[in-house]
C-alpha cells in the first residue's frame, strides 16, 4: 500500500477521532488498521481519509470517519461479542467491528452492495463476518440474540424487530428522527427487561428503507 496512504488514515486517526474524544482504544486501533481507501470508489481514494461522508452509489453513502468511531465506541463493545449491523453499505463500518474482535452479522437490501462487500471481505481475509440481502429493519431472527446492534442508515422509529433480538444485557445504537436526513443517535440500553434511551447528538443518515423503516 502507498506510504501516503497509510499515512493518510493515520492523520485521520489522530485529528478526526481523537481530537474529538474518542477514547475506546479497541476502535482507535481498529481505524489504524481497516484500509478505508479499499472502501470507497476508485475516483475517490485519495479523499478515503478526508473528513466527511463521500458517495458509494445507489443513493448510499460511507459515513464520516468520525461518526464510525462514535457509533463504533457508543456500542461498549468487548472482543467476542455478537453485532448485527444493519445497512453493510460499502462494508467498512463492518470491517471496523471485525477489527474489534467482534462477530459480525449485516444485513443489506441493495443487492449490488452485497455482493461488493462479500466480494472485498474476502480480498481483504474477513472471512468471519456474514452477510445476509434482506430488510434490515426485520434484524436476523436466525442469528439472535446479538450483544450489540448498531444501525447505519436512518428511520422515522426505533425499528421493534431490532429490541426483540438484542440480548439482555444489550447496546443497541442508531439514528432515529421523523424528519428525513435529519436524526439523533441514540443509544437504547436492554437490562433486566428494562429499556433506556440515551442520546448522543445530531447526524444526518440515509434513509432507513423497509418494514419498520421509510
């Protein structure tokens, strides 16, 4: 790989997360390792590490560095636990949690997205993460109960399917807002039976498209 690259991801490490108080060193480690250049179109690699979200096709979007490492961190997750991620997009969010020690489980409805991501993990030798073409706003019954879920595109509500198959205790983090492009993320703690609800600040995802989506 290019020096200027892996110098690249480096900057964005230290100025883009940790600059901006992320702590968790699991995730800070994580971004120092995935290839985010591997992640975005051809035409757009040499802005991979810019601080932004940049475009992926069909609507989508890979998110923002930063909010990778909020989401990443906001989950508590530790090596060896179950994540479902919901919406695998350009899969580098799904790397990151690999990278983590984690098993990951995602679930996408854009089929051309799906087959990239499952077409670059094993380029790249994720060979433990799954991948599932489904609405993700059902969750992976199958698969549950998952440790952590984390949800990468946005919804009008807390998608029920998704609370059902978090473990107790579980984390699960996504955007919620009933304005499109325009949510909180929130952090929903499962403990005892209790549900809390936390929230983390203002983003601004895609659409959350499905049966408990848009």
């Amino acid at each position: 790989m290019p020096y200027d690259l892996k110098r690249n991801r480096e900057r964005m490490v230290r100025e883009q997360l940790e600059k901006r108080n992320i702590t968790d060193q699991n995730v800070l480690r994580a971004m120092r390792t995935v290839p985010r250049h591997k992640f975005v179109q051809d035409a757009m690699r040499l802005n991979a590490y810019d601080d932004n979200a940049l475009p992926i096709g069909y609507g989508q979007t890979i998110s923002q560095p930063y909010i990778v490492g909020l989401m990443s961190e906001a989950l508590e997750a530790t090596e060896g636990m179950s994540v479902l991620e919901i919406g695998t997009g350009s899969g580098y969010q799904a790397a990151v949690l690999h990278a983590m020690g984690l098993h990951v489980y995602s679930v996408e409805r854009i089929k051309e997205l799906h087959t990239a991501a499952i077409t670059l993990f094993a380029e790249l030798g994720y060979t433990s993460t799954q991948f599932k073409l489904d609405d993700g706003t059902l969750g992976w019954p199958e698969k549950a109960p998952f440790d952590r879920i984390i949800v990468t595109a946005g919804g009008p509500e807390i998608p029920k399917p998704l609370v059902d198959q978090l473990a107790d205790p579980g984390v699960l983090v996504l955007p919620v807002g009933r304005a499109k492009r325009t949510q909180q993320l929130v952090r929903i703690r499962k403990n005892n039976g209790d549900i809390t609800l936390e929230k983390l600040g203002s983003v601004a995802f895609v659409d959350l498209v499905g049966a408990h989506g848009w």
